[in-house]
C-alpha cells in the first residue's frame, strides 16, 4: 500500500478524481480492517460504536438519539441493537409514561467487554501520520463534506 495507482493498477485524469478514487478505497480498507478486528469478539464495528455512544452517554439514552450519533447512519440499527440485547450488551428499558419510547443501556457485561477492547484497540492505523497531518487530514475531509 502507499499509491493508489500502483494498488489498484490504473491511470487517473486528473489529481481530484484519484482523490475521490483513494478516499473510496482507503474507506472500504478502513471498513474490512474494522471487520476484521472485531470478529473475535463477535461484534461489528457499528455495534462497537454503539457500544461506545451509550457508555459515553452515562445514562439510558433513546434509540433515535443513538441513530444521530452513529457514525455511519445505520438503517438497520434497531438489528443492531437487538443482537447486541441477544448478547447482553445492551439492556432496552420501557418508558413509565410512554409505552413507545424505549431507552437503551449498556450492560454491565458490554461495558466490561468495551475494557477488553480498549486494551487492544490503538490507532496503529494513523501510525504512519503526524497529529498535525491528522489535523490536516480532518480539516481536508470536513472541507469536503
């Protein structure tokens, strides 16, 4: 890895289309590698996140509220969360006074499993980029945005 147009063997017409191409590319590596990590521990990476989102709540917090905060806006998280209840990750609590609002919480067993990741999970990823490179780089793709 290192240059796209060695990587995947073609000639761009011009810098912003292999830009496009590469931001593309790098996405669907970023993705497989996630896979990948996270498979031991039997999750996906939009589980993970969601894991994340309600430890970082502290509190039951809605389902839509997760929704907004995903990264990667999921139609299909209500699934997601329903596997990860299956697991005990996540506990669902009804709401007193409404029956159709649900809260949803992190388990004690998904929290202990986030400690378990957190040992391993580093950004070997981003090793190769300097933290001003990195603010560049956020700076470029929220521009982008």
């Amino acid at each position: 890895m290192g240059d796209i147009s060695k990587d995947i063997e073609s000639i761009f017409p011009n810098h912003k289309v292999k830009a496009l191409i590469n931001i593309k590319y790098t996405a669907n590596w970023l993705n497989s590698t996630e896979n990948e990590f996270f498979k031991p521990y039997g999750i996906s990476p939009q589980q993970y996140n969601i894991l994340r989102i309600l430890r970082g709540a502290g509190e039951p917090i809605k389902v839509k509220v997760i929704k907004d905060r995903m990264i990667e806006r999921a139609p299909n998280a209500t699934r997601l969360m329903d596997k990860l209840c299956e697991k005990d990750l996540i506990e669902r609590l009804s709401c007193d006074h409404d029956r159709r609002v649900v809260f949803i919480k992190i388990s004690s067993k998904g929290l202990t499993l986030l400690t378990e990741i957190d040992k391993i999970f580093k950004l070997d990823l981003l090793e190769k980029i300097t933290d001003e490179e990195a603010v560049q780089l956020s700076n470029l793709l929220d521009k982008l945005r």
